[in-house]
C-alpha cells in the first residue's frame, strides 16, 4: 500500500506527499487520484534521473499504484554493497557511517511490538519529518558513492552493467511470483502429520517413557541419563543432541535416527508445507519473494519471506515441495544450470592444464580425479570412489581441511589428508593459486572476481590461527563463486 512519497532534489531539501494517511485533527489528506496524476510527468519521464535505496521496493510500490518510474539510474543500498560487501547496508547504517548523523528509526515513529502501528495511522507532519529526511540522506550518499565508483573503472562497470540492470530482473521476478499447488501440499501436510505421530510412538517406546522429541534438553536427558549412551557434552543448557551428535549415536541405538527423521519430518511440514499456502497473495494468488542483491557478500543473490532458494530436494519428501511450484496453464517450468562452473572457474584462475583439458574434452571429472586418487584407470572407478572424488574437488574450492575432508567421508584423518596431497600433486596448479590469492589478499587486503567484484578479508593478517584461516579459505572460494555469481546475473539480463 502506497502511503507516501518522499523526494529530494539538493542537499537538505525534501518533501513529502501524503497519499493515504488516516487525517487528525486539523489534518486535511490530498486526494490520491489527483496526487498521482500530479507527480506522474515527473516520475515517469527519463529526466530528471532517479535515485533511492533499495530502490526496487520503491518501484515494486509505485507500479503496484500505477506508476511506471522512469530514469532509475541508481540505488545507493547496491553502491555500498559493491563498495564494501562486508559493511552494513541500510540507510541509517550507511548515513551514520558515512555523514556521521543519526537518522530517524522507523520504530521511534511507528513504535514496537503489540504498540505499534502502521505508517498509514502517523500524523502527517511526524511522517513528513521521518520520510523527507530518508529522501535528503538517500541523495547525500548518491553524491558520496558516485563519485567514489566513478574512481574504480571495473566497479563502475561492474555497477551499471550487471548489477543496476539485474535489479530490473529481479524487480520482474519478484512481481510475476510463482504458481503454488495448494492442494498438493495439503495431502502431504496429511501424509507428514500420521508420519510423524507414528514415528513419535515408536519414539516414545524405544525412550521407555513420553517426552518432548522436540525439545534439546529432554532429548538429551533421555539419551546419555536414561539410555547412557556416551559421548554426551553438556552445554549451558544441557547436553548437546546436535544432527553430528545424533548421526555418530545411530550406530549405537536406534533412537537417534529416529530423533533425526522426526526433526527432518517437522521442519519440512512447520518450514514449507503449512507455511507456503499462507504466504500466497490474495490479489495475484501467487508467492512472492524477495531477492536479495546486497546481504552475501559474495555477490550470490539470496531469497526471504519466504526463502525460495533453500527448498530441500534431497529427499523424497524434499522433492515433493518442489513440485508443488508450477507453471500456469499453457506454461512450462524450464530449469538450467551450469555444469561444474565453480571448478571450471578454479581450472581458469590457477591455469591448471589438466583440469582445462577434461574440461573442454566434456570428460566426468569427478572419475578422472578418482581414477587419479584411486590409481586405476577410469573404466575401473566405482560410484563409491566417484563420491569421494567428487567430495574432494568440491572441498577444494572451500579450502577443505584433512580433518574437515575426514568428517564428511567418515574416515580416518591421514587418509583424508592422502587424498588431499595426491590432489594437489596431480593438480599443482591449484595449489599455487590457493597460495597466491591468499598472498594477493593479504598484500590489496581484498581478492576480487574476474569482473572485478571485491571482497574485503581484513582476517588474512590476524594473529589469531583460527580466525586467520576461515578467511584464507573465503579468499581461496570467494574469487570462485563471485565470478559465478556474476556469469549468472550476466545470463539473467541477456534472457
């Protein structure tokens, strides 16, 4: 709902058009019809250019009231993120950090909790306040960042040529929505409901006794005091019954795999399957999410309210949330992805020939490295040796350590770290560009994309070993899935 617009064309000048406030006394509101009409030559037309923050909201509202906003030539929230992915972006964030002045919060006019109110029920004159100053402080940052891209020729381009214009797609994305099979997901909140009270019985038989299967502290007493299983660790709340706790238990006894299917079965019902049909739109009636273009400071995009990227497909009941995302009649879904483009990025940054060569040649790699690892010849590599291959060379790409490589296959350390040096020793490429990105960041105190995207690691030089390594493996993976990032912002605009 469009209650307002704020603009601002100078530095401390701003003004606010109230469109649908509640009046109070004394208060007289401008009719909507006749301010749109107002305001849409200036809105509309290409000049006079248009900046905001986190402009596409801005234009996601105004569309929805009629107004097609031409001239969008920046958005201050994206410059930030490009200037510095690891900062904070919102307005008041920047503004204090930036002009040193402290904005106006949104709950010192609306208020918190069960006291709050909607913008629509503000006096005129507060709201003025608040909104004029949010269009002055926008335009002040423009001013700022600028100039500040103007200096950096590959963030400039960066800036107006993927990012500005991928905001336009996600803008279409997020109007459009997606189709939800609601009656789909109601026989399958059905189906979860009696498996997951059955799986509560037999929860309760193996425990002796009822308890809350949903609740850590219970969970924990039941298996290391009642049961006594061991290696139970006990935290300021009680023990710990972690999915890595409860996986190494299930070799034990029963009762951890069946804690781990109850909590995989109630998040999927409480997180999708009941969740989804409430958040359709009844105007459009269809889901529409966010996309978020300036929160992982990769330059991945991400997705709320609700999270569309991070529905589950590894399972069987995974897979069935999925297909309840469909087209509308006479549409199909179509999916694409690249194949493996993270380790072709890597095979390019460390000019490892061999990589390049099974690459272009369209061979498995995966089988190529277990045939390496393994020492046989490819026609010999089993689908077990391919899984653990496939585990190693996407490992690398996150600085994967022997100990880390261990816990993930379930073996022991010195045969992690085996796998890891004949890795390296057959791909010596790779190793030198983990060394050298790693050096690179330490001496900018960034490593960036092939497009030119940045990623500050102020971590690379501290003293603490723990904190320095995370960051050598962000530096090792970020110039990797930033560049994919970009390749797919890239594909994005072009479709």
């Amino acid at each position: 709902k469009l209650v307002g617009i704020s603009f601002s064309s100078a530095k401390g000048k701003a003004w606010y058009l109230p469109l649908a406030h509640e009046p109070g006394e004394g208060e007289k509101t401008i009719d909507f019809h006749t301010a749109i009409e107002t305001v849409r030559p200036l809105l509309e037309s290409a000049r006079p250019k248009k900046c905001g923050h986190n402009i596409k909201y801005d234009l996601i509202v105004l569309e929805n009231a009629g107004l097609k906003i031409g001239g969008v030539a920046f958005d201050t929230m994206i410059a930030s993120y490009l200037i510095n992915p690891s900062s904070k972006h919102a307005l008041s964030a920047q503004v204090f950090a930036r002009l040193g002045e402290k904005m106006i919060e949104y709950e010192e006019v609306c208020g918190k909790g069960v006291k709050a109110i909607t913008f629509d029920k503000v006096p005129i004159e507060q709201a003025a306040i608040y909104s004029a100053e949010d269009a002055d402080m926008t335009l002040r940052l423009y001013h700022l960042f600028v100039e500040e891209i103007k200096k950096e020729p590959q963030i400039k381009k960066l800036y107006y040529e993927i990012e500005i214009p991928t905001m336009q797609v996600l803008k279409v994305m997020e109007q459009n929505g997606v189709l939800i099979d609601v009656p789909a997901l109601e026989k399958l909140s059905e189906e979860l409901s009696g498996s997951i009270e059955k799986l509560e019985e037999k929860i309760y038989h193996l425990a002796g006794e009822k308890f809350n299967p949903a609740s850590p502290k219970q969970v924990g007493v039941i298996l290391f005091d009642k049961l006594g299983l061991p290696g139970g660790k006990k935290t300021k709340t009680g023990f710990s019954t972690s999915v890595d706790v409860l996986e190494q238990l299930s070799s034990l006894h029963e009762l951890p795999a069946d804690l781990l299917e109850f909590r995989s079965l109630s998040k999927l019902k409480n997180t999708y399957v009941d969740v989804l049909p409430k958040m359709i739109d009844k105007g459009s009636g269809r889901i529409h999410t966010s996309y978020n273009q300036a929160v992982a400071a990769t330059g991945r995009l991400s997705s709320s309210d609700p999270n569309l990227q991070n529905i589950p497909i590894r399972t069987q009941t995974g897979r069935r949330i999925r297909q309840a995302f469909i087209a509308p009649a006479g549409y199909v879904l179509l999916a694409a992805d690249y194949s493996q483009i993270e380790l072709r990025l890597l095979a390019h940054f460390a000019k490892e020939e061999k990589l390049i060569e099974a690459f272009a040649e369209d061979r498995d790699i995966h089988k190529e490295t277990a045939s390496m690892l393994f020492d046989v010849v490819p026609e010999l590599v089993t689908s077990d040796m391919r899984r653990i291959a496939k585990t190693v060379n996407f490992g690398v790409i996150y600085g994967q350590t022997p100990f880390g490589l261990a816990r993930e296959l379930n073996i022991p350390q010195n045969e992690a770290k085996r796998y890891i040096d004949n890795y390296f020793a057959r791909y010596p490429g790779i190793l030198d560009f983990n060394k050298q990105i790693i050096e690179q960041g330490k001496k900018d105190g960034y490593v960036q994309t092939l497009f030119g995207r940045r990623r500050y690691l102020p971590d690379l030089t501290s003293k603490n070993r723990q904190v320095r390594m995370f960051a050598e493996r962000n530096a090792m993976n970020s110039p990797l899935q930033g560049t994919s990032a970009d390749i797919i912002k890239i594909a994005m605009i072009k479709i």
